[in-house]
C-alpha cells in the first residue's frame, strides 16, 4: 500500500467519526429523548383523563336514573319558543 493511500484512509476514518459522533449520535439521543417526553406527557393526560372519567361517568348515570323518572308521557305537548338572533 501506498502512503497516500493510507493517509486516505485515515482522513475518511476521521471524517466518518467527527459525523457519527457530532451529528449521528446526537440526533438519535434527541429522538430517544423526544419518545421518552411524548410517552410522559401521554401518561399525565391519562391520569388527569381518568378522574375527569369517572365524574362524566357518574353524572351520566345519575341524569339516566333521573332522565328515566321525569320522562314526558307519550303524546304530551312540550312548550316551544322561538329564538330570535
């Protein structure tokens, strides 16, 4: 092998290791990092939509069992307004 040949070897070597360790590894630290935040924010909106769930859910069976006791007999007339905007 020649000299050039080696010294060609050597600068692609460098230049192969500046782009992986100053650009490669990087990108891929930040993509890990950016998966690790998107599934913490996911979790807290699960756990503040769990609450807010149970009290929707709650409330709709409380107005069910109430919706079921005030129904309107069948043929009742219900008062009508119109809405003038």
């Amino acid at each position: 092998m020649s000299l050039t040949r080696i010294l060609l070897y050597i600068l692609l070597a460098y230049f192969l290791y500046k782009f992986v360790f100053r650009f490669l590894v990087p990108v891929i630290q930040m993509s890990w990092r950016m998966r690790r935040q998107i599934k913490e924010f996911q979790r807290q909106h699960q756990q503040q939509q769990d609450p807010l769930q149970q009290q929707t859910t709650e409330a709709k069976q409380s107005t069910s069992n109430n919706a079921t006791a005030k129904q309107p007999k069948a043929g009742e007339y219900i008062d009508f307004e119109e809405v003038k905007q």
